[in-house]
C-alpha cells in the first residue's frame, strides 16, 4: 500500500501528450489570429484553427485516460 503513494498519477508518456495538447491548442489558437477576414470569418478563423484547438483537446483528453 505504501508504494503506490510514492509513486505518481501520471507517467512520462502522459505527461508528453499533455505537451503535444497544450502546444496544439497555442497554435491553433495562433492560427485563429492570423485570419485576415473581418472578424475572424475566414478560413483560418472558422475552419483551421477551431479543427486544430478540438484535435489539442482531443489530444488532452487521451493524455488523461492513457494508463502508462
């Protein structure tokens, strides 16, 4: 029983999606900025960058449930 308390709840593969997820989530928000459109109607406003925010979500969610 003691050992499990020395041990940690996520480990290193976890941890790294959790990095992947994080940084897919700054550039698509990135990406959402760089749209030229009045208020962000373009392409890269409403269809890239939203697609790549819910992929670093996704990413995120995984990174959680994975067992290492």
């Amino acid at each position: 029983m003691e050992e499990n308390k020395d041990r940690l709840a996520f480990g290193r593969k976890n941890y790294i999606l959790m990095l992947v997820g994080i940084a897919l989530l700054v550039i698509g928000f990135f990406i959402m900025t760089l749209d030229t459109q009045p208020y962000g109607l373009g392409f890269l406003g409403i269809t890239l960058g939203p697609i790549i925010v819910m992929a670093g979500f996704i990413v995120e969610v995984f990174a959680i449930l994975i067992k290492d």
